[in-house]
C-alpha cells in the first residue's frame, strides 16, 4: 500500500527565505543597501489584505525593506500611473508588486506594463512575459507562484525532462506562466481550461499535475496516473464556523482521494502559497543586486 508523499512547502520555503536572510545580512554588512520592496494594494479586498500583510511582514523578517501603499477603493487610474512612475525612479526600491485584483473600473495589465521590468518582481510585465515564452532569453523574474511550483516539483523529481505534465488554468499569473516554465524545463505539457472538452482524461495521462483554477475538491483521485506528482496551486475559503476566522482554506484537490494513487501532493495550506512568498523574497534581492 502507498501513499503519497506530502510536499512540505512550508518548511521549503523557510529554507529558501534562510538563504535570502542570509544573503541580505551578508549584502548590508558588505555595505550595500538593503533590498525594498513596495507593494501596491487598492481597495478592500480581505484576501488581499492578508496577502499583503504577509509578504511586508516576511520582507521585515528577512532585512528588506518594504513600502507599504494602501490606497482606498476609489483610487483612478491617474493617481496609480503616477505612484508607479514614483516607483520605478525611487532607488531605494528594487522590486514593485501591485496586488491583484484591482478594483473593476482600473485596467490591471495597463498598469502592470506601466512597471519598470527591472523592478517587475513578479514577473508579470508584458516584456518578461514575452521573455519567458521564448527558449532562448532569460526573462528578468519569473513568476512567484510558477517559480514556487518548480521548486516544489524539483524536490521530488529533480529532472523533469520528457515527462508529461498538465496545467490546469491559463491565468497570466499562474497557469500559462506554469506551463511555459515547465516547457522550458523540457516537459511535455498540455494546457487546460474551462473550455476543455474531457479534462479527466487529459488529467489521467499526467506525470505532473498543476491545478491552479479555484474550484475546491475538482480534481479526483480517479483523474490521476498512479505515482503522479500533483501540485494543487487553489486557494479556497470554505465557511466554518469551528474556525475562529469563519472559515478555513482548502485547494483544488480532493486530496483524499488522491492520496494513495499519487506519488507526492502538496497540502492547502502549507504547499505552494508559502512558496510564493519565499520566491518574493528571492526576486527581490536579485533585484537589487542588479541596481548595485
Ligand atoms: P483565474 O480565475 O485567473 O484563472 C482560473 C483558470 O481556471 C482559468 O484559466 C479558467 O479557464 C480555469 N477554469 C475555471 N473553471 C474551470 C473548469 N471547470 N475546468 C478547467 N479549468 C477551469 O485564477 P488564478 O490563476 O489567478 O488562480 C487560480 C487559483 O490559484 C485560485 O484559487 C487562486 O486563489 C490560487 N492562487 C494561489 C496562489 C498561491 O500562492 N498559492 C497564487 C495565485 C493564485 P478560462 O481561462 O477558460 O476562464
């Protein structure tokens, strides 16, 4: 009887935000600058607020700086064109995320593009989009979750080449980032999404899963090869009311199920959300590095 290995993304992550805690202690008693990092929030969103909250608590974890913008629901389009001009030519900070979702009358991937490439840490400005579709160039950052999902993978199968993975979800922040990474690492992939037509059976041919759609308990054990990695990238908030927040997290997966044909699976929480941060945290210092 099998079952599969559990991916700690936790104590993974913890391990890569070391090394960068390290690596910045080692950069400002050499007497460089610290990293910076700003981030960009609008508006009210509870999710985004804790994202946030995260990632400016871990930055303060780590030795770099963070610049906090938490602008009110209201925000134009002129006001955020203008903050993001300030970014880009402010030299304390090295890396700029803007929180998405925006609010509904801004228009996110004008802004984004807005973003000096150089300080794109999250890897999503037209130009290192562009940059990762294509083999031969090396984009400046590569996606936080993509990059997370990599790592993750890399724990459990350090070569992935001619293996067949399939990406579920074409999001420009998760899915297509995923698959072109994981192309670029010489997997076969398929790319699926909501207008795929029998996705249990394009799922079953798998060697590597990554569900990143936002559909909780979607992908069953019956959908997948027996000794299959699955990396389950959803983050959903099912009501509970024994949980003191109201609610608890769950993924994509029905993890259960999953368990004992797989050969790893990450966990919702603890898988590939810490990871996301802890690969923040790298983009930014090589950021800076890149400014001295
Ligand atoms: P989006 O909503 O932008 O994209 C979801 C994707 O899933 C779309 O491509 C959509 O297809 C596809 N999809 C929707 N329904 C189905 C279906 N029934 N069958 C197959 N595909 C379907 O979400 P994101 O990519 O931004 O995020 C996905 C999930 O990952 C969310 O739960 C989010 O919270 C989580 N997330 C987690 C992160 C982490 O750090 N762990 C980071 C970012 C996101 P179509 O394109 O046709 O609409």
């Amino acid at each position: 009887f099998m079952t599969a290995e559990i991916i700690d993304g936790k104590r993974i992550a913890n391990t890569v935000k070391d090394e960068v805690a390290a690596a910045v202690l080692q950069r400002t008693a050499a007497g460089f600058p610290p990293p910076g990092l700003a981030t960009v929030l609008v508006g009210n969103d509870p999710p985004s607020h804790i994202h946030v909250r995260n990632k400016t608590k871990t930055c303060e974890k780590l030795g770099i700086r963070s610049f906090s913008h938490l602008l009110p629901e209201d925000t134009t389009q002129e006001v955020l064109e203008n903050l993001i001009g300030q970014l880009n030519s402010n030299p304390d900070v090295h890396g700029i995320l803007i929180q998405l979702p925006l609010p509904e009358h801004l228009e996110p991937y004008h802004l984004l593009s807005l973003i000096d490439p150089r300080k794109d840490v999250d890897g999503i400005h037209p130009v290192n989009a562009g940059l990762l579709s294509r083999k031969e160039s090396t984009p400046w950052f590569i996606p936080c979750t993509p990059a997370g999902i990599l790592y993750l993978i890399h724990s459990i199968e350090p070569d992935i080449t001619g293996l067949e993975a399939v990406v579920i979800g074409r999001s420009a922040i998760v899915g297509m980032p995923t698959a072109q990474l994981l192309c670029r690492n010489n997997a076969t992939v398929t790319i699926c999404h909501s207008k795929t037509v029998d996705l249990p059976k394009i799922c079953r041919r798998a060697d590597i899963v990554i569900v990143a759609v936002g559909q909780q308990n979607m992908v069953k054990g019956s959908w997948i090869k027996p000794g299959a990695i699955v990396i389950d990238v959803g983050i959903n908030h099912v009501p509970d009311n024994s949980d003191p927040r109201g609610y608890h997290l769950t993924g994509d997966t029905d993890f259960e199920s999953i368990l004992p044909i797989a050969k790893a699976i990450t966990p919702v929480p603890g898988g590939v959300g810490p990871m996301t941060i802890a690969m923040l945290m790298q983009n930014t210092y090589n950021a800076a590095l890149r400014f001295d």
